[in-house]
C-alpha cells in the first residue's frame, strides 16, 4: 500500500492558525466594547442610605458672617431697650431716627425675628394709615411689600455702652403705590440688586424727612431682614444663566439648590433619569428646552474644587465644582454643596442628581474651547462597582471553546504528521533493507581502531 503524505498540511494548519487569530481579536474587540458599556449599578447603602443628608428640608435661611458680630450686649441691658415707653420721644418728619428708639426696636425684631413678627403684623396697616397718623402706629407690626429702590448700605454705630448694636443695613423699598420705606434691618440684605421683588415684616417707627418738598415721606421701619429672595422660587431665575457662557449666575445656582435641596430623595432621582444615560447629547443640542430639568449625570470623576462664597440667601459658606466624564468621554460640570467626604481619589465612579442650568465654555488644557452641560445639585454619590458579568461570562467560555477547537486541530495533524513520517520511513527500509554483514564488518574496524588509539596513548 502506497502512502502518499499530505504535502500542504502545514499551510492548512498556518491558515486556521491566521483564522482562528482574527476570530479571537473580533472577540477581543466586541469585549471591549461590552466592557465599556457596563452600567455601574450603586448600591443602596452606598448610593443614599449611608450618605444622605441629614435631612431633605429644603435650604434655611442662616445669619450671614456679619450676624454673630453685631451684637454688643452690656452685661446689664440699658432700659430703653425694653420699655415701650421710649418710642415716645419720636418726633417725626426728621433726617434721621433717635438712637434710643431705633435700638429699642432693632432687639425686638432681634428677638422676635421674622416668623413670630410676621405673626404680629396687621395686614391692613399700610403706607397710607401711617402718614395719616404715624403716633397712632408706632411700634406697630405691618407686611411690606414692594421692589428695592437701591442697593444695601452698611452704617455702623459707635462702640460705646449704650450701643447694642455694632452695624445695621439701611435699605430704601418702594412698594406696589410707590410709596418709600427705609428700612433698618440686622441681617445683611445678600445678594440684592436694585428692582429686587421683597416682602417682610417690619416694625414701624416714623415718618421720615422727604427728600423735596413735592415728594412723599418715607415711613422708617425696622426689620430683622428683607425676608427670603423671591427668585428662589421663581423659575424665571434660571434665564439669566446664558448658554455657551463662561460664567454661572449665582441666582440660578440658588435657585436650583433650593429646588433640588427640598425634594425628596426618590421624587428626584425619579425625575432625573427621564433623559438619562445619553444626557449629554440631548442637553447640548436643546438647552433651551431642558433648562430647570432634573437630570442625572455620571463617569469618572476629574476633580473637585472648592469656590467661596459671598454672603448669600441660602447661608452657605463654599460651594463644590466637579468634573465628571461619561462612557462617552463628554465632561459634565457638576455644583454642590455637601462636602464630599467619602469621594477621597480622582478617577472614582460618582453620579449626582440635579438641575441642569445652562451650557457652560471652559478653556481646555491643550488650549481649546469646550463646552460642558452645568448641573447643579446637592452632593455627589460614589457608585459602588457591581459589573453585569453576563456577557462577560459568555465571551470567556466562546474563548475557551475556541481554543479546545484549535488545539484539537493541531494535535490533529502533528498526529498525522508523525504517522505519515513513520510510514514514510518503513516503507524506504522495505524497499532498501539495511546489510547486516557490512555493518557487523564496519563496527568491528572501528572497535580495533579505538582499541588502537588507546594502546598508542598508553605510558
């Protein structure tokens, strides 16, 4: 039987080897893309149980910086600070209130401040009933209600004993008449600009000097505050952040904190998934239409830098900028205000749920122009990892599979080779068979020539 070997069975196994080698590196690829589309899925403890705020109330109004420092209380109060009796010097129509009588009433609204004088106030008390009989009224409670005619000023007294009070802020409101008050007021008016929309309450103390003998006096009124901004709860706050800037506006920061700060922690991470994951896109190309919407953004975070802040309606001292990529390296601007204390290494996996506020232009490190959704929130949660290891499971076992099959292939043919080798051989010692009597011959010479060698070698 005549067997002939198989001459391209080393190129047969070169082919499959370069197959079975793009094969692995189509599977290598579509891994990797898997690997990146992983959802990183936080767990409970680690997404809120662990780490939330100590409430979801939403933001209080705290003392400014200033506050602590404008109380000079005498170990023993002067007497004129609580007798009522001391508001009857007042003389109206004058350049400037009695000292006396403005303390006396700058520590009742010190005392009372804004909820329980508010609960004082007489609704129907109005501009018009105080010129018509300012004695009549003194002391009295009233709500005003009007637009600042100009911005704060500071005016401070002299340190002495009879001074309780180390500063005040003057304000001049007009209300919906036009209709002046100066207003006295211990907390610092933060973050005002003239035309601001005020309501508070305030005590009222005279009738002040007008400016021109055709203008209407002002009524002198002491108030602990001008109440809470109303732009924190006017959606209409949000308009002065401008696309494609490169500046925040503070209002609509605090007004998306307040907003965010007094949902519940399922209602907002509820409605900020609605356009989430693949936020970026749909924020970019339509700001406009999803400005003041709760999204959610997440990926790796870059960085976390900390910015101070002015005195503000919403008593916070600092506030956190974040910079966190997506799956799709697109970098997310992130604000809050709870220090992260947990997220402690760049690069950790966080999301944050919040209010998008505009389209922010940030230079870049290699120079050019970015741009960046700005969402605004009130902490930053680090994600736990817990990989979708599915797929990843299918892929290893097609790898293993794969490799069974090449190795099976190739120990195959090495077999094949080796048994066509042996029949190769056989077949030439049939047809040549070797001559034992010549070999016999051949090893004896040259068993006498070594024997030889030695003797010659020998002392």
């Amino acid at each position: 039987m005549d067997i002939q070997p198989k001459p391209d069975s080393s190129r047969k196994i070169m082919i499959k080897l370069c197959g079975l080698i793009v094969a692995m590196m189509i599977v290598f690829g579509l891994m990797i893309y898997l690997h990146r589309s992983f959802v990183a899925v936080p767990t409970p403890e680690a997404e809120y149980l662990k780490t939330a705020p100590a409430s979801d109330a939403p933001f209080v109004k705290k003392p400014v910086k200033r506050f602590d420092d404008q109380i000079n209380l005498p170990p023993q109060l002067p007497s004129y600070l609580t007798n009522p009796k001391t508001l009857d010097s007042v003389v109206d129509y004058v350049e400037e209130p009695p000292r006396e009588a403005l303390m006396n009433l700058l520590y009742q609204v010190w005392q009372s401040r804004d909820k329980d004088l508010a609960k004082e106030a007489d609704p129907e008390l109005t501009w018009q009933r105080l010129s018509s009989s300012p004695s009549d009224h003194r002391g009295n409670t009233l709500v005003i209600k009007g637009r600042l005619l100009r911005p704060p000023q500071v005016i401070d007294f002299p340190a002495d004993e009879g001074s309780p009070f180390l500063s005040s802020h003057i304000s001049h409101v007009y209300d919906e008449g036009f209709n002046e008050y100066t207003v006295y007021t211990i907390e610092e008016p933060s973050a005002r600009r003239t035309n601001d929309p005020v309501e508070f309450p305030a005590f009222f103390l005279m009738m002040g000097k007008p400016m021109t003998e055709e203008a209407k006096p002002p009524a002198v009124v002491v108030a602990f505050s001008l109440g809470i901004p109303t732009y924190l709860f006017d959606r209409n706050a949000l308009q002065e952040a401008q696309n494609f800037d490169y500046a925040v506006s503070p209002r609509a920061v605090y007004y998306a904190l307040n907003r965010v700060k007094g949902l519940p922690f399922e209602q907002l991470k509820k409605e900020s998934q609605r356009i989430s994951p693949g936020a970026y896109r749909e924020l970019k190309h339509r700001p406009g239409q999803y400005r003041g919407d709760l999204v959610s953004a997440q990926g790796m975070l870059l960085r976390v830098d900390t910015i101070p802040q002015d005195p503000n309606p919403i008593g916070i001292d600092s506030l956190y900028r974040a910079y966190v990529v997506d799956q799709y390296d697109k970098v997310f601007v992130c604000l809050f205000t709870e220090k992260p204390v947990e997220i402690v290494a760049e690069e950790d996996s966080v999301r944050i749920y919040g209010m998008f506020v505009q389209i922010l232009n940030y230079p870049a490190r290699d120079g050019s122009e970015q741009r960046a959704p700005v969402v605004v929130g009130s902490r930053l949660i680090r994600l736990e990892m817990k990989r979708k290891h599915g797929p990843v499971i299918a892929i290893a076992v097609l790898l293993i599979l794969l490799g069974c099959v090449f190795a099976a292939i190739v120990i195959r043919e090495m077999r094949k080779d080796r048994r066509h080798a042996a029949q190769r051989q056989l077949k030439r010692m049939k047809e040549h068979p070797p001559n034992l009597d010549e070999i016999g011959r051949q090893a004896e010479q040259e068993a006498e020539r070594t024997k030889k060698s030695h003797d010659d070698h020998r002392p």
